[in-house]
C-alpha cells in the first residue's frame, strides 16, 4: 500500500474530468481514476470510491451521500427533532459501518461533533441513548483520534449510570474499545478516569451475556496493548497489573469462562485476554490455581477444528508457560500432546504452527523432563514438518529452530533422532533464507552437532568490520 495520501476533493475531481473530458460512464470514471492515482503510489483507503452528483443549477457541487446523510442528521440536532434524529443516527451510523471511507470522510466534515451533540440531546431517553452511542461508535471506529476529553468523560458517566442495563453497558465498552485502539493517550486518560473497574464490573454484573463479556474481555485486552507508534514508551504492563492486582482481572475472567463452557467465541476471547496479563511469574501461577490451565486445556481438545480459537489457546498457554511451575502443570495435564495434534491438524496455517511451535519451545526451557515428553508426542517431528510447510514464513521458522535447540541443548541424545528426521538441512535453509533467523538456526546447528561456520566479526585489530 502506498504512503502518499489525497485529498477526497482531488480524486472527486479526477473522476469529473473522465466523465467530461473523456466522456467515460460513472463506474468507468471511478475505476480509471483509481487505477491512476495507484500507479502513482497513492494511498487510497480513505478515499470514496465513487461518483458525486453533478452540480446543481447554481454551480454549487453535490457532496456524496455519506455527508448528505450527516448535514440532514446535522439540522435535526440542531433543531432538536428527536423523532427525525432517531431515524438519521440509524442511516448514519449503517453507511458509516460500511468501509473506512465513509467514516474518514464523515470524520473530516465535523461528524463527531453532530453525534456527541446527539448524545447529549439524547440524554433521559435510553432507546435513543442507544442509537446515538451505536453512531458513536461506528464513527470511532479506527479514527480514534476524534475522541476528546468531553467524549471520554461522557462515555465513564454513561457506564456509571447505565451499569445494570447490559445493552448500555455493550454500547458504552465499544465506544470506548475503538477509541483506544492504537492510541494511547486515550487509554491512560481512561484508566485514570477508572475504567478498569467499569469493565470488570461489566463482565460480573452481566455475566450471561455473551456480548458484554467478549466485549469487555477485549476491552480489557487493549488496554495491554503497545500498538500506538506515536508513543515511544506505553503503559501497557502497568495496566495489566493494575487490572490484575487492584480489579481481580484473573479471578473475573477465569470465573467468566464457567458460564460459556459451549461458546468458543467468548472463550477465544478470555483467553486471548489472560495470555496478555500474564506478565509476570506469580500471575501465571495464579491462573493455574484459578482453573484456568484446565479451561485453556478443554477448549484446546474440544474446539481443536476451530483454527481462530487454537491459536488463541496457544498463545495463552504460550504465555502463562513462562512460569518453570507452570509448565510442568501444562505437560501434566496433556498440553503437549494437544499441542502437537494442534500443529499437525492445522499445518497449512502458518499462525497456528508458530504459537503452537513457540509453546513448545517454552515447555522445553531448561526442562529435560518435559524434552523427554515432547519428544515422544512427536513435538519434534511436527515443527520441522511445519518449517517445511511454510519456508517463508520467518515466525515459524525461528520458533522451530528454538524448539529444537531446546529440545537438545540439555538432551544431546535427541540429536541423532532429530537429524535423522531431516533437520541440517531444513534449518540450513531457514538460515539461509531469513536473515532474522541467523542466530537461533546457527545456535540449533552447534547444539545438534553440526559443523557451523562461526566468522569472527571483530579481532580488536584496527580495520573495519567484516562484512
């Protein structure tokens, strides 16, 4: 995708000249015009893709039906027709829905500042309450910036008052999930508004419904994240913390998982949320002692057709796995042989080899006992059948070649077996082909004791460094 960016107004204008200079029908117009600004690089995900109405009799331009919907939802707002208003936040909000376009367009044009409006005009009536948050968050929706402190304080007070009334609540957290993805700033002004506890109250006081507890969960989730390249530095493992040790985020979640025991949506979703807590040593165990190992476990060998939900599971136990005590709870309980299964039954999918490849590697970390269990479930012979599935992918590269070092770095017995299976040339060839993977496969080699070409880079003599 290209860098350079247009404005709506130039490739509007691009699609008239085609229409009157080159006499071309409307869809025709639009596709030449992408076609051309494509070829030059242009970044055309913000753009409408379509044709604007001709101008009118008085030389004024039409605009496209996204901003017709916003200035008819505009003078309701500003006429107070709660009726009519009712009837344009649920048209604004569906075109909003349907591509990034519209929203940026709409966003750009004042839009936010019509449906906050619309929000406070609301306030009282729960039903339109409802469909102004829903066009609250549909216009958030990966334009978080448009956010502002008003809105912020708005949604916290909203969650406050609105905290038993699960549909609300769902409008509320989704709000403020898109506001935060991939902008900090957002999240550390609404965890120091409080809404930590808001979300994990969220998820106990409306513990059967499935939306609020997936949303939430998620909520929770980005609230980890370190995804705003703005921003040097995050916060991301202070909140985990924060909701771990001040909102009993472990306890919550974990107790959660009980009530969806045949939902593996929400389950994914718990436990992509635990992987991302799982921070430090006494929170892995933690899990553990809460139960939640043996849920990870389950809905790896009941839901091991469900690619989405097995590379969640995998990561979290990935996760949780940095615990030495923890691991070898996950191989008591039979996660190896599920990760293996896991690996094997989805071998075409190179996300699945690489979590279920890294999990192993952690299981293997300095644990000879747990080498011995992998080796026999066939760990082994599955990542090197994954590095030869994906030869491109780096990620399961590198994970393979981890686990096999692991694997042998304390059982040089394992060598010959794991030779024998064709690993020299597989890892060779990974070292050869990905840069990234230079050190870990030359490290896989040496261990397996295969002859490595290790170059002294610097001698301490004056001269410059071998290339």
């Amino acid at each position: 995708m290209g860098s350079k960016q247009i404005a709506q107004e130039t490739f509007d204008d691009a699609v008239q000249e085609n229409i009157t200079e080159f006499e071309m029908d409307p869809e025709e117009a639009v596709r030449e015009a992408v076609q051309q600004f494509e070829s030059q690089g242009v970044d055309l995900s913000n753009i409408v893709k379509a044709v604007r109405q001709p101008a009118s009799e008085n030389g004024q331009k039409q605009k496209h039906e996204i901003l017709l919907t916003l200035d008819s939802l505009a003078r309701c707002v500003a006429d107070s027709d709660l009726n009519e208003m009712a009837e344009q936040l649920v048209v604004f909000s569906d075109q909003c829905k349907e591509q990034l376009a519209f929203r940026y367009l709409a966003g750009q044009n004042g839009a936010y500042s019509v449906v906050f409006s619309a929000c406070q005009l609301a306030s009282g009536d729960r039903n339109l309450m409802l469909k102004a948050f829903c066009t609250l968050s549909a216009i958030l929706d990966g334009q978080p910036d448009l956010l502002d402190a008003a809105g912020q304080d708005l949604l916290l007070q909203t969650l406050k008052e609105y905290r038993e009334d699960a549909d609300m609540t769902l409008a509320g957290i989704r709000c403020i999930r898109h506001a935060c993805l991939k902008h900090e700033q957002n999240r550390q002004d609404f965890v120091k508004g409080g809404v930590l506890p808001l979300l994990t109250g969220a998820i106990v006081q409306h513990g059967d419904s499935a939306d609020v507890v997936r949303t939430a969960s998620s909520a929770l989730r980005i609230m980890t994240f370190d995804d705003d390249i703005r921003v040097p530095f995050g916060h991301a493992h202070d909140h985990a913390k924060m909701i771990v040790l001040e909102n009993d985020g472990l306890r919550v979640l974990i107790e959660a998982a009980k009530a969806f025991t045949d939902n593996s949506g929400v389950l994914s979703e718990l436990c992509a949320t635990l992987s991302r807590l799982s921070v430090r040593n006494e929170f892995c165990q933690e899990i553990v002692d809460l139960g939640g190992l043996n849920f990870m476990v389950s809905l790896l060998a009941d839901s091991i057709d469900h690619p989405d939900v097995v590379k969640q599971v995998l990561s979290a136990i990935r996760a949780v796995a940095g615990n030495d005590d923890v691991k070898d709870a996950i191989v008591s309980a039979g996660g190896t042989d599920l990760i293996v299964l896991a690996i094997s039954h989805h071998l075409a999918n190179p996300q699945i080899c690489e979590q279920g490849c890294a999990a192993l590697c952690m299981l293997a970390l300095r644990k000879p006992e747990n080498c011995n269990v992998i080796m026999e479930g066939g760990g082994a012979l599955a990542a090197l059948q994954a590095m030869k599935a994906h030869p491109r992918e780096v990620a399961v590269q590198k994970q393979a070649c981890m686990l096999i070092r692991n694997l042998v770095s304390r059982s040089r017995d394992f060598s010959q077996p794991i030779l024998e299976m064709g690993a020299e040339n597989l890892i060779t060839e990974a070292r050869a082909t990905h840069r990234d993977c230079d050190d870990v496969a030359k490290a896989a080699l040496r261990d397996l004791g295969c002859k490595v070409e290790l170059r002294e880079l610097w001698t301490g003599q004056k001269g410059s460094l071998a290339q």
